[in-house]
C-alpha cells in the first residue's frame, strides 16, 4: 500500500505521442479468472479478490513504492520506477497512467481489451522492449494475455458487489477473538511488519484480520505481511 498522490494526464499524453512503436503484435486472449483458478468458489465471501495481493478499482501508487506479489485493478496510475506486480498474475483492465514507461515483473500480465489498451511489440527502432499505450514496458520477462473486445478476465463490479453484500460477515470474523496480528516496526518507524502467523484461519482457509489506520505505513514507509499462509 502506498501513499496517493494524482499525476498529470498531459505528462503521460506527451509520453504516448513520443513514442515510435513499431509492429503491433495480437496478444493470446485471458480468458476468465475462472481458467486460471478452478478451485476458487464463485459465490463465496472474497471471491477471486482473495488471489490478489491487492485488488482494487483503481491503484494510485506513485511515490517510489513497488507493488509486490499480485495485484487486479481497473484503472492504474505509476511512476516508471514502480514495479507493478512481483510474481504470479497481475491485471490491468481499463487505464495506465504513468510518465514516461512502466515496468513489471509479473509472471502474466493481462491487459483490457484493444479499445483500451494498444500493444506494440517493440517500443521503437532502437529499442527492443515492447509498448503498451506508447509506454515502454521495461524488465519484463513474463507473459502477455489481453482481454478479447467485450471480454473481462474479472467483473469488478459484480466482485465488489459480492464483497460489499458480504461486508457484514467479514466483520463479524475480525470481531473474534484471534484476528489481531502482530505489527512491528523493524528498521524505521515508517515501516510496518505484520505478522499473521498467530491469527486463527475461518471459513475453510481465510485469515481475516483486524488492524487500524495507524498500523499502517506513514509517508514514504512501506508494509510486509507474513504468516499469511
């Protein structure tokens, strides 16, 4: 989680018409979230929001802080020295806002249909990295997939949906006893480290905890969740 702060349209506009992408490439197609993981229910409290290190409408992470693990949002606004996912699946569906380029290390990254996003298999004649939008992808060594026109590889909102309709229920878990992790802060005040190994797992094999506001990272600190599994 970082700290929000809004970045200028017109920076990453200039940045989209500087570019010299060259051959367009068709990505495979995502299909659902479905294909990726048969074995999360449907219908059950967290949905496919609980694969996701995080998982959001919009992302807004532009103060020097990486994403780690995985992360699913409709709309994300970066920096180019912002790794956006560190392992696993990450997805972008409607916007990429950022400066100048955009880096990840996801293992697949999926991007929203044609109608949002444009993919290039190089960014220019002198550089070899592909383009999404016009920006530069850097560091990436992972697989592309993008949705097919009139496709989602997740309905956030029939997700959010399902997570507001459950929002009672969850409540009651971190009411318990026994969801209270323990939060350190190792190295520097601003950072946080939350350690979930002592809180109990509910509903099959969820851990719900209960932390406050000033658990968090401040300004320019960053957090780390352990004992999660």
């Amino acid at each position: 989680m970082s700290d929000e702060t809004s970045s200028s349209s017109t920076s990453s506009s200039s940045a989209s018409a500087s570019a010299s992408p060259s051959t367009s490439s068709q990505l495979p197609a995502a299909g659902t979230w479905k294909d990726d993981f048969p074995d999360i229910d449907s219908n059950g409290i967290l949905g496919i929001a609980s694969e996701f290190n995080i998982f959001a409408k919009t992302i807004q992470n532009t103060n020097s802080q990486s994403i780690k693990g995985s992360a699913a949002t409709e709309e994300l606004d970066t920096s180019p020295w912002n790794i956006f996912g560190t392992s696993g699946i990450s997805y972008i569906q409607k916007t990429l806002d950022t400066t100048s380029s955009f880096e990840s290390n996801a293992g697949t990254l999926i991007l929203g249909d044609s109608d949002s996003f444009t993919y290039n298999s190089q960014y220019s004649q002198y550089d070899f990295n592909p383009a999404i939008n016009g920006f530069e992808l850097t560091g990436f060594t992972g697989s592309l997939k993008q949705d097919t026109i009139g496709s989602k590889y997740i309905d956030f909102d029939e997700e959010f949906d399902r997570l507001d309709s459950n929002v009672a229920e969850v409540a009651s878990y971190v009411r318990e006893s026994g969801h209270t992790p323990v939060v350190t802060a190792p190295g520097w005040e601003y950072n946080r480290e939350i350690d979930a190994s002592n809180v109990d797992i509910t509903n099959g094999n969820t851990k719900f905890i209960n932390i406050t506001a000033s658990d968090l990272p401040q300004k320019l600190g960053q957090f780390n969740f352990d004992g999660c599994l």
